[in-house]
C-alpha cells in the first residue's frame, strides 16, 4: 500500500518549469538534478508550464522517492481518455510517484474556454470512470467552489501566486483532512529594490489574467496594487525575497496559515531557462 499524498511530499518541494524542458539533448541534466533534489531532502518536483505525465515519467525513473507532480496540467489540454492511460502507465511502473494537478487555465489561453467549474467537474467524473483515483490527483484552485471540489473530489489543492491569507481561507474551506500545498516564488536577493525589480519583472504576466487578479482583489489587494507589475504590497506578499531569516520566515507563514507542503518556484533575473541549482541547494539549506 502506497502513502497517502499528503504523507508522500513532506514540507517543501520545488516548483520548475525548467525541469519540464523537451529538449532531448538536456535530458541528462535534468535527470540527474532531480535526484540532487531528492537527495537534498525536498519531497515533491512540481512541474510548471502545462506539463502532463509524459514530462514528469523521466524524472521519475531518474529518482527513487520524490513524487513528481504536474502543476499544471490543463484540463483543455489533454483528454481524461488520455491523461488516465498515461497516469495508469507511469503507476504501474513506479506506484504513488506522481501527482496528477490539474486546472483550468485561462480564458485568453484556451480556445472554447468556458464554464471552467462544469469543465473541471465533468473531467473529474470521466477519470473516476477510467480509474484515476481522486487520491492522486490535486487541483489548482484559488477560489471558493473550486477549493471545495479539491477536497472532495482530489487529494487536496496546489494553489499557485497566493498568500498566507489566502493559505488561511484555503484551509477553513478544505479542512484538516486534504493536502494543502501552495507555491511560493523566491528571489535570493537581500537588496529590495533589486529584488522587487526581479519579482516585478516576472509577476507581470500574471497580471494579465483574471483569475489571479480577482483572487487578489478578494484577498483585499487594490486595482493600485494591481498596475504597473504590482505594488511593493503586492510583491512583498506573493515572493520571498531577502537574507535567510527573511526567507525562511515567509516560508514558515505559509506552513502557519495552514499549509502542508510549500512548492518553491526560483525566480532570477535574466536566467534563461538554465536550471537554478545552486540557489537549490541554498534554500534546502536555510530550510533544513
């Protein structure tokens, strides 16, 4: 009998989209980073960027205990026929190793993005036929009906660019019971107004999108806060950004508001898409 989720993925993972890279001739890079990060003690490797099984499978193989979860995988991407065979393949191989997240992405990225709750639920209730257990799958989920559908048709949420408070309200709504694991964007940089620079830059995109900017205004965030790629107010809230203490402190406010497991998402300024593993390595260090 495998452990539950919740048991599986400990305190703190990464969140990467590096990791999830397609690029054949870098599959030994990748491979061998997560088992460092398995070896460094993180339990989970979320991978960003719309990823499915297929990019979590190699990882898998590549390492012994961590669970690689998908984070996420769009419900418009991929049909319940499919993602079920794939996660059926790649549990029979290496059972209780990944996490299925799901989410419904974002109407500006989808084409016939619509009625996103109805969609989530009819996709949940086709993977239930096809015998993907709801204690392996998670759901992105940010506001309230679909925090409570992660509990009861998932394992838990993985909510992505949300607070403490957020973290607060998301375990009220789910209870003791399901997994809670949000991500958390880090910049290891002690100067604010470079380190605000960075997580500007980067939480930007995010702006652009409704389901993050409504999340925001109902965690009591202004339009202000929302222009110009964030208010400090804002950026100090959604990053980790300072020495150690810092750091680590923000880390800990989410574990205090109610969070199981923090997925942490490196940010650097100007980094391309090499993989940050010396600051890895730094965070394993500083959280240890």
């Amino acid at each position: 009998m495998t452990a539950s989720l919740k048991d599986s993925v400990g305190r703190h993972g990464v969140w990467s989209i590096e990791l999830r890279s397609e690029d054949a001739s870098r599959r030994g890079e990748l491979d061998e980073a997560a088992a460092e990060l398995e070896d460094l003690g993180y339990g989970a490797i979320w991978l960003g960027g719309s990823s499915t099984v297929d990019h979590a499978a190699p990882l898998i193989g590549a390492t012994r205990r961590v669970v690689v979860g998908t984070s996420i995988q769009s419900v418009w991407q991929r049909d319940a026929a499919t993602t079920a065979a794939g996660f059926a393949e790649v549990e029979a191989a290496h059972p209780g190793r990944f996490a299925l997240g799901l989410g419904v992405s974002h109407g500006a990225l989808t084409k016939d993005y619509h009625r996103p709750y109805a969609a989530m639920v009819g996709y949940l209730d086709e993977l239930d036929a096809a015998g993907v257990p709801a204690d392996r799958r998670v759901l992105a989920a940010l506001g309230p009906k679909m925090l409570r559908l992660s509990g009861d048709r998932a394992a838990g949420a993985i909510p992505y660019l949300v607070t403490p408070e957020h973290t607060a309200r998301a375990r009220e709504i789910l209870g003791d019971g399901p997994l809670l694991a949000p991500e958390l964007k880090v910049v290891l940089e002690t100067d604010p107004t470079r380190a605000r620079r960075t997580a500007r830059a980067y939480l930007a995109r995010y702006l652009e999108f409704p389901n993050y900017t409504g999340n925001f205004l109902r965690l009591g965030f202004t339009e202000d806060d929302l222009a110009d790629g964030g208010s400090d107010r804002l950026v100090d809230a959604v990053f980790a950004w300072g020495d150690e203490t810092r750091v680590r402190e923000r880390v800990a406010a989410f574990h205090e508001a109610g969070a199981d497991h923090v997925a942490l998402q490196v940010v650097r300024a100007d980094a391309g898409d090499s993989l940050p593993r010396k600051e890895w390595r730094a965070l394993a260090t500083l959280l240890a």
